[in-house]
C-alpha cells in the first residue's frame, strides 16, 4: 500500500475523477494486487463502503455489490489486468480516503511505485 497524491499523477487523478466524480480528497491509497473484499458496503457505526470497477482502457465504471448486512462472509472482486476497483465512502460520518487496488503489472505502468 502507498498513498498517491492526485496533483502528482494525472493517471490516477482520472481513474478517480470517472469513479467517484464527487471525490474531493487530495490522495489516494494505491494497493497492487489480484483480489478484494468487499466488506462494509451497509451503514454500520455511521460508516459505509462504495465500490466500483473502472476499465482503465475505456472509461468504462461498473458498481459493484458489496457485502450485505446479513451476509457472513464478503464477495471478492478480482482485478484483472486493464482494470481498477474502487473503494471509497463514508467512515464514522467523513469521507473516507479512496482506495484503488490495481493488478500487480498496472500498478507499475502507472507509476505508483
């Protein structure tokens, strides 16, 4: 994991900007890797988690289901090469800091290293 300021990478910053448009922070916490869980996607202590596929080809932005409030155990998303998923939300009522995980060979074509 390491945290990205947007001013210093446009590619990130556009990643973010077709995500979550209304994301205002001025960084990011890039993670390379294969899969995520997506925990956390119902109210619970005045937090919440959002996520999101984005191609990093087209533009193109899927949303992605998270975990119920009555699940046991979280869905996985998969990063494929090409592809970023997007976590952001709301922790303990303030936005919390977006995270982007990207597959190990994106994470260095884009510079997070």
């Amino acid at each position: 994991m390491k945290t990205v300021q947007l001013a210093s990478n446009s590619g990130l910053r556009e990643i973010v900007r077709k995500a979550f448009p209304s994301y205002r922070k001025r960084s990011v916490i890039v993670n390379a890797g294969e899969k995520v869980s997506l925990h956390g996607a119902h109210w619970s202590g005045g937090s919440r988690s959002y996520y999101s596929r984005v191609n990093l080809s087209t533009g193109e932005v899927l949303s992605l289901t998270g975990q119920a409030w009555n699940e046991m155990r979280a869905p996985e998303a998969t990063s494929m090469i090409g592809t970023a998923i997007v976590e952001t939300g709301i922790f303990c009522g303030k936005t919390a800091t977006m995270i982007l995980t990207l597959h190990p060979d994106d994470f260095s074509r884009l510079k997070c290293e």
